[in-house]
C-alpha cells in the first residue's frame, strides 16, 4: 500500500504544521503531531507532500525508536519525499522529524510510524 502524509502551514500559522494521513487522522497542534501515528506495513510505500504556504520540505529522518525503513526516506524530483517500510514485527513504531521552510525560515515537527 501506499500511505500519503500531507504537511502543510501557512505564513499565518507557520508552527506547528497541519499534519494528516490518508488514514484519516489530522493533527495541528505539537502535541497531536508528535502523537499522531501513520500505521503500516512491511514493503509500503510512505509519501511526504507539502501543502500551504510551506516551499519546501528539507528532510525525514528518524530521531527514536527502530528504523521501520528498508529504504529510508529520499527527496523525489518532484518536492515530495519517499521510503520503503521493512519487514518488522507488528506494533514496532518510529518517531521521525520532518524539517520544512516557510517564508525562508526552517521548522521541524516529529510524527510516528507503527507497523500494523
């Protein structure tokens, strides 16, 4: 499956991010975007897109927990950002950070991934 995780703000309300999934969930304060969870499956393909005002996103890295990436997340020519989730036991989850720039100033929010 392919899983898409939206981030957007706005010049408004540059941080935190608006983040949401195509599972339904929607997160928009620091406290929900760090709880927010994406859940997937070994060999899925996890897409990061940019909404709003946001003009670029910078990185996706992990910062606690198991690498749930056979291949970790990588820029695409098109702005997005993609990786392939490995074969890990159900319930393993990672807390990642997503670096993005709006208005010419960098920001960072962490999210969750979890194997269902």
């Amino acid at each position: 499956a392919t899983h898409h995780i939206t981030v957007s703000a706005t010049i408004a309300k540059p941080f935190p991010p608006s983040l949401s999934d195509d599972e339904g969930h929607l997160a928009n304060t620091e406290a929900e975007d760090r709880a927010m969870t994406t859940k997937v499956a070994p060999g899925d393909t996890v897409i990061w897109q940019k909404g709003g005002n946001i003009s670029s996103l910078d990185n996706i890295f992990e910062t606690a927990g198991n690498d749930l990436f056979s291949k970790d997340p990588t820029k695409q020519r098109d702005g997005t950002w993609l990786g392939i989730i490995g074969a890990l036991p159900p319930g393993t989850a990672e807390s990642y950070s997503i670096s993005y720039t709006l208005g010419g100033l960098s920001h960072t929010q962490d999210h969750r991934l979890k194997m269902r």
